[in-house]
C-alpha cells in the first residue's frame, strides 16, 4: 500500500501540461503506428512535437517553447522501444 501511495504522489507532482503532452504524444504515435512503420511513426511523433514546441510555441508566440514539453510529447515513443 506505501508503493501504491509513493507512485500516486508521484503522479500528481507531475504538471497537466506535462500530462497533456504525453497524451499528445500517445494519440499522434498509436494513430500513426496503424498506417505507418515504427520507424516512420517515431519520426513523424517526433517531428510533429519538435514544430508545435519551434513553429507554434516559438515563431507564432502561440505558447511558451519548453524543451520539457518536447521530452513528454516523445516519451511514448522511447517507452514503445524500452517495453
């Protein structure tokens, strides 16, 4: 039960926009992976977060460019390769 609690606590220091890059990244790679190849799926994840964090958030002013939200956009695709 102390687990239970300790990954709990973990979970919710983790910011909702951490968590929402995550889902992001979660939805574009799993979608992409029914019409494309691993490889083609990691890339275009990967592309798809490096534009919204460089085109969206830096050159349009959109939001704020945070590397972090890069790493969360593409964490579903190395937890993918690390199963």
């Amino acid at each position: 039960m102390d687990k239970l609690k300790e990954l709990i606590n973990i979970f919710t220091k983790i910011p909702k926009d951490k968590l929402a890059h995550f889902f992001g990244g979660s939805v574009l790679f799993t979608i992409s992976m029914l019409f494309f190849t691993d490889l083609q799926s990691t890339v275009i994840t990967v592309l798809i977060a490096a534009a919204k964090e460089v085109i969206w958030d830096g050159l349009m002013r959109k939001g704020t460019v945070d590397f972090k939200d890069f790493v969360f956009s593409v964490m579903p695709v190395i937890f993918y390769f690390i199963q």
